[in-house]
C-alpha cells in the first residue's frame, strides 16, 4: 500500500495501487505514516502521485500524521499533488495547513 525510498534523510512515500485516498485504505496510511514518526526529526516526502480523490476520512489521516509529527518535530511535504486532489485541498484550506510542493525534487530540497 506504501512504497518507502530513502532520499538524503528524507524518507519519501508513496502510494502503491491506490488512486483514491477514502474509508477504504484511510487507517492503514494513517498507521503506515505514524510510524515514520516514530523517530523524532523525521523528514518525510509524500508524494501524492497518481491520488486523484481524497475523502474527509483521509484528509483526517493526513491531520493526525501531522500532530503525530509535530509532537517529535518532524517535517511534512507533500508533492506532485493532482489537479483534482489539490483543489480540494484548497476547499478545506488545507494548503495553508501544509506544505505543498510542485515536484519531488524541489520538495526534497526545500527540507530544513
């Protein structure tokens, strides 16, 4: 469900033969990425490609990885977010909430 690759000190997800972030597979990414929190400091890259539709249950797995990270002051990005995906993002306001970066590249290096 979580592909895992190492870039730097920055761990980067991704998300295997899933298009749609709802009910369905919500909790196991929720628990796939608090675990990755479970060092402190952790830098981690999630990158959205191939997610075209998110439902309120995943953006609530998204919320509570965020405070599981900020409790061990770990690092977020998302990247290569979709059209349709980012736009409900911008519904939400969930881009002022959290950092959204075009492309992988970009996002690995704008890591503090």
């Amino acid at each position: 469900m979580l592909k895992i690759n190492t870039i730097g000190d920055v761990t980067e997800v991704k998300f295997d033969n899933i298009q749609k972030l709802n009910v369905l597979v919500s909790e196991s990414v929720k628990a796939g990425l608090q675990k990755l929190f479970e060092r402190p400091n952790a830098k981690v890259l999630i990158n959205m490609e191939g997610i075209h539709f998110l439902d309120s249950s995943g953006f609530a797995a998204f919320l509570s990885v965020s405070k599981a990270a900020n409790k061990r002051n770990g690092q977020i990005i998302f990247c290569n977010i979709s059209n349709s995906a980012l736009d409900l993002f911008k519904v939400l306001q969930l881009h002022t909430v959290f950092n959204i970066i075009n492309n992988q590249e970009e996002a690995v290096k704008s890591f503090k």
